[in-house]
C-alpha cells in the first residue's frame, strides 16, 4: 500500500510504501518524530529552519530557531541511521522546553 503523507503545516509531503499497516504506522512515526517539530520549545517562534553541520567529518543535525537563535540536536540512530530529537540529557533524564537549548557564552553551556 502507498500513502501520501503531508504536515500537519503543510510544508513538507511525503509518500510512503509500505506491506502493511504496522509497516506504514512506523514510517509514519519516524517520519513525524523529526519532521513535525514546528515550533521553539524556548520562545514559541515557528520561524524554524532545518541545519546539517559538518564538523571533522562527522554531521550534526538540528533545527534552528530564527526568533530566538535556540537549536533542537538531533541524534543518529546506530541502527539503519535515522534521526530521533535529543530530549534528554547524558544522564537520561528530560531537557526543559522539549529539548530546545540556546547556547550562553557566559557559562559557555547551552541553557
């Protein structure tokens, strides 16, 4: 079965193909976890823009908030390479504002 997918603000379309339902729910899912995400966790802003860093050959993938400057990580997962947002910290517990962090050059942190 063949659907075609698109945003809930409608920027981006997607078509997926899949065997079965289970098959489609997760496309759809993974699709949803990084391409969904519309606004700032810091400010509420929706002017968010898609980033790819390359720094010593490895990428870093996040989203960007024009409004406030404050970015989304996220991570590569080390089966099949797909992307998840980085929501909790090394310690796994839960990052305030859904994750979204601005970097503050005073303590050099992200806050």
């Amino acid at each position: 079965m063949k659907i075609s997918y698109t945003t809930s603000n409608g920027r981006i379309t997607a078509e997926f193909d899949a065997d079965s339902h289970r098959d489609l729910f997760n496309e759809i899912n993974k699709f949803q976890e990084v391409f969904e995400e519309d606004t700032c966790g810091k400010c509420k802003g929706q002017d968010i823009k898609y980033i790819v860093r390359t720094v010593d050959d490895n990428q870093y993938y996040e989203l960007k908030c024009n409004g406030c400057g404050s970015k989304l990580a996220f991570g590569v997962n080390k089966k099949g390479g797909g992307l998840f947002p980085k929501r909790k910290d090394n310690e796994g517990k839960w990052l305030p504002d859904n994750g979204w962090t601005k970097w503050n050059p005073k303590t050099e942190q992200n806050a």
